[in-house]
C-alpha cells in the first residue's frame, strides 16, 4: 500500500505527532490514533494544533489532554452520566456514540500514563479494577461508591425479615424509560415473571450488580478497555494493582504545599523574597483542603497531584502589574499563575479567592 509522505514522516518519527484542528478535536485524534499500533501509541506524544506556531515542550500536549476529557465528559455529548449524588462519571448505558468513541477514551488514558500527564478524570475505583482484572467480580461497596441509594436498597433488601414477595414486589426484570419508551430488561431468562422472595434475594441482588457494573455497558467499557489496552497492554502493567493506576491516571490527594512552595519558580519581577510572594504563601497555606484543590485546578487544570507530589509539579508565578482590582488568571497547560502585584495581604486573599472560585473562566491555555 501506498503511504502518503507526510504520515510516512511521522510513522518514522521517534515522537507520536498529532496534528489536530481544534474545530475538529474529536474526529481528529479518531482518525490519526486509530492508523497507530501499540508501538506507536507508547511513543512521547507530540501534539501540533494546525494553523498555530510553536513547538510542543508540554504546554500544547497538556492542553489536547484537558480539551479531549472536557469535550468527551460533557453530559450533551452522551457517552457518560455524572451521578448527582457524587459527582462521579459512568457509562451511559444507552448511549448512541460508536465504539471508536469509548476506544478513543481507553486511547487518551494509556497515552496520559505513557506520557506522565495527570487527568481530571472522576472515574468509581471500580473502574480501574476492571481495566486490571477483566474478571472481577463487583460488590455491593463498588455501587455504592457511584450509586449509593442504589447499594441502600439492596442492603434494605437482604437485610428485610418480613414478606419479601408481597412487601416489595419485584421480579427479575429493571423497567425505565428512555425517550419516553419504557424499557425493559430481564436479569435471567424469564426474569419478568419470576418474583423476588427471600429465597433468591442474594442471586436479584448479584445479579443486578452485574447488570450496572458490567452486561449494561458490555459494548461501552469493552472498546474503552481495548483503547487502554493496545497501549498498556503486556507484562509491565500486569505488575500494577488496581490503586497503582488510579496514581499513574488521576495522581495522588497529598497536599504538601510546601513542596509545592519549595519547586516554584518567579518571574517578571517577582522573587523569593518579594513581599507579595511572601504574602501569596501565607495565605494559601492557610487555605482549608477544598480552596488548596480549587487552587490546584485553577493553575495545573486538576485538582490532583503528580504520582511523585507536588514537587514534582513546577508552578511559575509572574508578576502582572500593580491593578489592585484585577484578578490572578493561569495559564494552566503550563501551570503558570499570573499574580498582580497586591499592596496587601488581605487584599491578596480576597482576590485569589474570588479567582479561584471562577476558575472556569479565568484559567486558559493561551
């Protein structure tokens, strides 16, 4: 077969280069990664937004990572449910994406390990027990973790010393509506007219578990799996349990600041010993956890710390004038934070955190 000069160029390149137009994020990544095989996949990704300059040193790759999770995790794109309760992520079980699409998210996952890139990802831990043991038989503790009022009724269930048939009603069949048509799934052959007693409560309740965590998302979590696999497949990740591959995935929670403070750099007029900067670690040290994690997300992107902690996590502060109305905005694809120069510490306070609590709008990867 013929190959065309340019793939050809990046097929012999010692990087994974994506060139990616970002009006066509998703579709782009698709097709380039999709040409790839697994020796490809575990090359240091390079990632290339047409039409714009400069070279990848981190910065571009860290941002492909953020906007390909943040578009693909959209409740409007449809390939995953965030849980109310815990604001947990899982597979939309009835969900029109093709496999190529749950595939691509195994893909981003491996290439996020391969690559050292921490994602803001909010996965139940029983996720990645799956990515590591195709086999695993889930629980009732791994439902609860995503559903909890779920897991609470079947505990109500097996628990019950009354009439089970009479007081609860069900059968081996879960009905719900989807688009207004009532759907209907059996559990065992003939589920529907078999009725749920305290003889078989144990085997409803099994298999209902196994109907949430696995036969529901067969077809979803089997070519998200596959995606991962063709890039963490093998012998070196076999050695891993599943806790390990939340650290390489999600990073730790261990907030150390003060590694944190100890591997900052400063620029454009800031020091060590500025005042401001004096006054900038006072204050974030005497955050409580949840502004510390907000804090994180505003300038890296993620709440979440490298697998080797925050010292390994180079956050640059630059001075940005002497407005004392403007807020501190970050450039989070290169965890750079731009302070403006606060006369005060209180007035330092305020600002970061009114910062901190619109990060949405004030962090960017420009």
């Amino acid at each position: 077969a013929r190959v065309h000069a340019p793939f050809s160029a990046m097929l012999n390149s010692p990087y994974l280069v994506l060139r990616i137009n970002r009006n066509n994020l998703i579709t782009d990544a698709l097709t380039q990664l999709q040409r790839r095989d697994g020796k490809e996949l575990k090359k240091p990704l390079k990632v290339k937004f047409v039409g714009e300059e400069g070279v990848d040193e981190g910065g571009v790759q860290k941002e492909f990572f953020q906007l390909i999770i943040r578009r693909l995790f959209q409740p409007d794109y449809g390939m995953f449910e965030c849980m109310e309760d815990t604001r947990l992520y899982w597979f939309n079980r009835d969900a029109f994406e093709t496999p190529a699409e749950f595939e691509l998210i195994g893909i981003i996952l491996g290439l996020a390990v391969y690559n050292g890139v921490i994602l803001d990802i909010h996965f139940p831990n029983v996720v990645f027990k799956k990515l590591i043991d195709t086999g695993y038989k889930a629980t009732i503790e791994d439902v609860a973790e995503f559903k909890p009022e779920v897991a609470a009724n079947f505990r109500k269930l097996l628990a019950y010393e009354g009439d089970v048939e009479n007081i609860f009603c069900l059968n081996f069949a879960i009905e719900y509506m989807l688009y207004g048509e009532k759907k209907v799934v059996e559990l065992k052959e003939d589920g529907a007219n078999i009725p749920l007693t305290a003889e078989n409560r144990e085997e409803y309740v099994g298999l209902y578990i196994d109907y949430i965590i696995n036969k529901s998302i067969t077809r979803q979590f089997g070519a998200f799996y596959e995606g991962f696999n063709d890039v963490c497949g093998g012998e070196y990740f076999e050695k891993f349990n599943w806790q390990e591959l939340i650290l390489l995935i999600c990073g730790s929670d261990d907030l150390d600041f003060q590694k944190l403070q100890d591997a900052a750099r400063y620029d454009d007029g800031f020091e060590e010993g500025s005042n401001t900067i004096k006054n900038f670690w006072s204050v974030i040290h005497e955050l409580d956890e949840e502004n510390k994690k907000k804090f994180l997300f505003f300038c890296t992107g993620s709440d979440r710390v490298p697998i080797r902690g925050l010292g390994d996590l180079i956050l640059t502060i630059s001075k940005n004038g002497q407005d004392n109305l403007r807020l501190p905005t970050a450039h989070t694809c290169f965890n750079h934070l731009l302070l403006p120069d606060y006369p005060t510490k209180p007035i330092l306070k305020e600002r970061l955190l009114k910062a901190i609590q619109n990060s949405e709008v004030l962090a960017c990867c420009n």
